[in-house]
C-alpha cells in the first residue's frame, strides 16, 4: 500500500526517485507523483495511474534536474484516485511539500479549524490537512520544520508513514513513523527514504529503519538525528547492514515476478529450512521455538491469526498442529480477532503469521493478545519488519523479498515453518513415535525436489488455462490438508485474473455449490492418493453426474480420478502433512496462465496491496 521514495544529496535525484517508485510498485497503488527542487524551483507533477504514465505526463511538464527530491504511489483512502488527490501535496504557501502512508483519522476537525483560519484545500486527502497544520505551527510559534512536523503529528490521530521538505530550506527531509514502515538509506554524503530498501539497494547496504514513533531530520552532509515523536527525546540510530542484493528484486528473464516467486520456491522451501532440519542428527533447530518451549508446551491452545493468504497458511498448519502436536488450534482472521473481545488467557500461544509484517490488523490482534497476557510467536518473511519487532519472539520464513501481489513462495515457506515447529514440539511432547519423526524430516528434505518435479507440469497446466480461461466462476475443492489449499487456490485465480472463484471443503459441497455445477462450470479438485481419497473420488463422480469440468490434481500414476477428469495434473507422492506445499504449486501456475491469458496485470492487480497497512 502506498510507496514512499526521497533523496538528498548530490546526484540527479529524479532517476533515483522514478526507480524507486517503479520498485515500489508491488505495493499496490492507483497514482503517482514527484517534487523536486533544482536549488531554484519546487516542481510537482502527479497523476492518477501508474508510474510509466507519470514519466510520460511528468517529462511533458517540469524539468527533471535538481539534488533533492521525493516520489509517493497512492493507494486511495481518503478521496478518489485522481490527479488532484495524488501526492505529494503543497501546503498553501507553496514552500512545504509533503508524502504520506497512512491515514489522519481526526483530519475533519483539523481541516475545519485551519479553514476557520483562511486555509484552503484542494484535494479531498487527510495529507493535506497534514502539511498545511505543519505550516501553521511553523508561523504560530516561529520553529524549524524539524519541531513542526513533531508538534503537528502530536496533534493527530492515525498512523503515518512521512516525508517532508521545505523549499525554503532544502537541505533536509524530515520524516517519521507510526504505524507504516519507513527507512533511511544512508550513503556517502547522501540519503535516500523509502518505505521499503529496494529502492535504495544499489546505493547502500546500510539502512536505519525508523521505529514506530520516531522521527528523523535527514540533512545533506550532515548526517540523520532520530527523535521520539512523543516527548523529544533523542534516539541512537541503529544502522542495520542489509542482506539484499538487487538481483532479488529484479525479475531475471521472467516474464513476471509471480512466475519467478513460483519457480524460486524449491529454493525458498530449502533457505527456510537450512540450519533448522537435521536430519542425520534427528534434529530440528529453532531459536525462537528452543528459547520457549516450555511456554509451548504448556499451552493450553494455539491461536493463530493472520489475513489473506497467510491465513490459509495458518489453516494448513491447525491440521498440522493438531495432527502431529495434539494441540488445540483455533485459526482466526486477525480482523475478526482483533474487534470481537476474544477470549486470551496467559497460558495460550498466539502465532501470527505475516509475509510483510506489517499489515495493521495483524498487528493490531499482536497487541490484543498481548495486553491480554498471551505469548505471541511471529512468523514473517521480512526481515526487521513491524510485526518480527512487536512479537515476543518467532521465525522467519527466510523466502527473499516477494514483489507479485498474489503470495506464492511466502505461503509454502510459512507452512513449512509451521510444520517444523509443529514437529518439534511433537517430539517434545512425546505425540509422534521416533519413527514417525524421522520419516516426516527425511520427507521434508525432499520436498524441493517434489516441487521442482511438480513445476515441470508447467506446460500441460497452460493447456488447462487455455481451455477453463474464459470461466466465469470456478470452483476448488479439497479435503483435510488439503481444504485450506482449495481456499487459497481460489483466491490466486479471484486475485489476478477476476474470475470469481470459491474453495470448499469437498465434502460440504452438497450443502450449497453443487447448485451451481452445470457444462460450464470447471472444478478443480484436490485428489491426491493420500487422505480421503475414495471420498474425495465420490465427490468427482457428484461432479460428473452434473456435466461440471473436472480438473483434478492426482499423485503421479493416479487411474481411478484420470477415468472421471477432463484434464488430471500429476504431482509427486509424499506424506498427507506435507501434500499441501506440492498441491499448491499447479494451482499457482494456473491461475497464473490464466491471468496472462486474459491479459491482466499480474503483478499488480487491481485494487490489491501487497502489504495493507491500514485496517
Ligand atoms: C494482502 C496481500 C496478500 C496477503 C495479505 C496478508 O491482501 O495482497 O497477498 O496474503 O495481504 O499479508 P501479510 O503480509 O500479512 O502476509
């Protein structure tokens, strides 16, 4: 949701910022928009759509020199996306120039006070409220940005992410946060700002990356000065080296950055499980489990909460949990959780799983369960995120940066993270016999090999997007572990190519979709040989008999479901625990082709953010 770029220093700041924005775009955005300052002139040009159409429209417009500059992709909250509501906004003098993540939520009574003192708005945004009440403590008490920004953000309600300049005195950006992520790229003699490193990586390994509070004045040789938002107090800034490199978030001779994140999954399954799965010594090693496991051991329950796709993962994982731990696990949409008074003691365990770690129901059902006195496990993919910071301790899922919208390698890997905690406190617990334990992580160790096997359907799967691409709905079905894998297999064809779609536990759909199975409907059933399978066969023979399309995915040599599919896709055979992380893969592809087929933008669909960052 809503990127933030800026730069200070010596160098052309434009191509800097308009790299950075198109880095950002994975965030998901609806417009665009760049300042800069050329040490004569502020320049501003936005527009609503994406950021190849603010280049066009933004060269036609305003020189593009000048040292110091920042960039905004808009995810509208507050007004509609168009040009006028696009960032960066000016304040009525025209000096201040300001980008926001977030949301003022007490802009209203704010805009009404500064409109009763002759201010005027000309955009729709809370963000314009911001920096005109930014200026008007700068006139009222005669203070540097610096303080105006912090007596200012000390008025609001809401969270933030922001960046602002003065064209008066353009030598210093002040930033802060609460509640969007921010960080400050630190060069030689320059800095860059970003809501994530990406856009700064080629420049500098080193990063601060603000605390939820804190705010910081960026100035051009002479260095960042961090301070609490709240009482003033000055911070030491943590200069954290960075692990990315560019090739990470580049898209290397793929098509697009889902495809490559699908195809690098047998390698993010094996980084996720490097120095955790011994298997000669019979070992699972996690720091964050080891550090507490009696607090796991002891709980009464699991709760886990997360959204979207990491909440299927915390699906597969209840089966998981509860089939090889024996413990109680209650999986629950973190915006549910968060609103409904829920019932935490001290002795429960709250997992949440986030690839960004920084979606804001999440985080806020962190501090619910927290206050409520449970221990809180997170389980997250980037590294130094919000959510790794808010939990008591956790696991990260190690799957490198994931730019497609649609989660692929972010959900295999939070599965096997789960499945390796969920194994380790079986063999604490005493609930899996040692033979059992050693068979699942000397499967487990194969599983990017069965990946990488599944992969290789890859043309046969585009034959069966060919054929199912101009459905108007679809149906998946799946049962036992493989249930939540049919939700998320629906959600990858809803997200990227707009056709509706529905996962269903197989068996429940007599109680409703079966209603809607006629020729033109394709269902895509779960059937592997493990788990349910003359059950889940019964079910295909219900499709059938109603002339719905079947496209089953089969353990390799399957025949029983071949004779009643239109089109089968094979995977390998593995343990019913771990039938999941293969499954998913062929409905990745399809959705995947199908998206391409209808030419959508896969990436970015519409409307959707990669990390949702306000409720
Ligand atoms: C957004 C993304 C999804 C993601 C969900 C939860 O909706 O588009 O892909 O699953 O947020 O995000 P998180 O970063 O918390 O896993």
């Amino acid at each position: 949701m809503c990127g933030i770029v800026g730069y200070i220093g010596y160098r052309e700041a434009y191509p800097i910022v308009l790299k950075g924005l198109q880095r950002l775009e994975y965030r998901g955005y609806d417009s665009a928009g760049i300042a800069l300052y050329d040490d004569k002139e502020l320049k501003v040009s936005k527009t609503k759509g994406k950021v190849v159409d603010l280049k066009e429209k933004l060269e036609s417009e305003i020189s593009t020199t000048g040292t110091l500059g920042m960039g905004h992709t808009r995810w509208a909250t507050h007004g509609v996306p168009n040009d006028v509501n696009s960032h960066p906004h000016l304040s009525n003098s025209g000096n201040l120039v300001i980008v926001h993540n977030g949301i003022i939520e007490n802009y209203e009574s704010l805009k009404k006070e500064l409109t009763s003192r002759g201010y005027t708005f000309h955009s729709d945004t809370d963000t314009e409220v911001l920096v005109n009440l930014i200026e008007d403590v700068i006139k009222k008490e005669n203070v540097k940005l610096g303080k105006a920004v912090q007596i200012a953000l000390n008025q609001t309600v809401g969270a933030y992410a922001i960046a602002v300049f003065d064209k008066t005195k353009p030598n210093e950006i002040v930033v802060a946060r609460l509640g969007s992520p921010l960080a400050i790229g630190v060069g030689n003699e320059e800095y860059f700002i970003a809501s994530d490193a990406s856009p700064f990586i080629e420049f500098t390994n080193n990063a601060i990356y603000l605390e939820d509070g804190e705010m910081a004045v960026v100035r051009r040789n002479k260095g960042v000065k961090v301070r609490k938002i709240k009482d003033d107090s000055l911070v030491d800034p943590y200069i954290q080296e960075l692990q990315l490199n560019l090739e990470q978030i580049e898209k290397n001779g793929f098509d697009h950055f889902m495809l490559k994140e699908i195809y690098e999954q047998p390698s993010a399954i094996t980084d996720t499980y490097r120095g955790r799965l011994l298997v000669d010594d019979g070992i699972i090693r996690m720091a964050g489990v080891d550090d507490n496991l009696e607090r796991f051991l002891n709980a009464k329950r699991i709760v886990i909460v997360a959204c979207g796709t990491s909440w299927h993962a915390g699906l597969v994982a209840e089966y998981v949990f509860e089939d090889l731990a024996r413990i109680p696990v209650e999986v629950e949409y973190a915006s549910e959780f968060r609103y409904r008074n829920p019932i935490i003691n001290s002795d429960d365990v709250v997992i949440a799983i986030s690839q960004s770690g920084e979606t804001a129901d999440t985080m806020a059902a962190i501090k619910l369960a927290k206050e409520k006195g449970a221990f809180v496990f997170g389980v997250c993919n980037v590294v130094g995120s919000s959510i790794s910071r808010e939990t008591n301790a956790g696991a990260y899922t190690h799957a490198g940066p994931e730019i497609g919208v649609a989660s692929t390698k972010a959900f295999t890997t939070q599965i096997t993270v789960l499945t390796l905690i969920a194994l380790k406190l079986a063999k604490a617990k005493g609930s899996i016999s040692n033979s059992d334990f050693h068979m699942h992580l000397r499967e487990l160790e194969t599983i990017p090999q069965k990946v990488e096997e599944s992969l290789k359907s890859n043309e046969h799967i585009q034959k069966v997007a060919f054929k199912y691409k101009d459905a108007r709905n679809c149906l998946y079905l799946g049962r036992g572990f493989n249930f939540p894998v049919a939700l998320e297999g629906a959600l990858k064809l809803k997200e990227i190519s707009y056709i509706h779609a529905e996962g269903y536990p197989a068996a429940e759909m007599k109680h409703g979709p079966i209603a809607l199975i006629d020729e033109e409907m394709p269902v895509v059933v779960i059937a592997t040989r493990k788990g349910h399978y003359e059950k889940v066969v019964s079910n295909i023979q219900e499709i059938k008999s109603r002339q719905g399309k079947i496209i089953g995915i089969v353990t390799e040599g399957d025949t029983s479901v071949r004779e009643l599919a239109d089109y089968v896709i094979e995977v390998p055979d593995t343990i019913e625990a771990l039938t999941p992380l293969i499954t998913t893969i062929p409905l990745q592809l399809l959705s995947y082709h199908i998206a391409v087929m209808l030419g959508k933008n896969v990436d970015q669909p519409r409307n959707l953010a990669k990390s949702v960052t306000v409720e």
